[in-house]
C-alpha cells in the first residue's frame, strides 16, 4: 500500500489476520502498526520506529543511492 490509511486501527487488525512480518506506515514513515510476527522477528514492538531504521545501514545507503 502506497497511501496514508484513514483507520489505523482498521489496518493494524488486518496486518494481525495477514500471519506474516508487516506494517503500516504515516506519511513521514513512521510505523504506525505492525504484526505480530514483525515484533517477534525483530525481539521488540515496532510501532512508533522509523521504517528507514529496520535496515542495516549499508544496505540503506545502497537503497538510497540507486534513487
């Protein structure tokens, strides 16, 4: 999804019945919401994070770079 969701809570119940890692993010990509799985992969809460900061930062300034 590409866009700002107008209920957040809407979504962060469909990313509980999606069984996998995910999340929503803001506008500034803040994450807003995240499944389950995301927190137990990554061993913490991810919501109110940064989506830029689940990268490793050599991997983020690849990203970046090819933009």
């Amino acid at each position: 999804m590409n866009a700002v969701p107008p209920h957040p809570e809407s979504v962060a119940f469909a990313l509980q019945l999606a069984g996998v890692p995910a999340c929503a993010c803001d506008a500034e990509g803040r994450i807003v919401a995240a499944s389950e799985e995301l927190d137990a992969l990554l061993a913490q809460p991810q919501a109110g994070r940064m989506l830029a900061d689940l990268w490793a930062r050599h991997v983020l300034a690849d990203s970046q770079a090819q933009l």
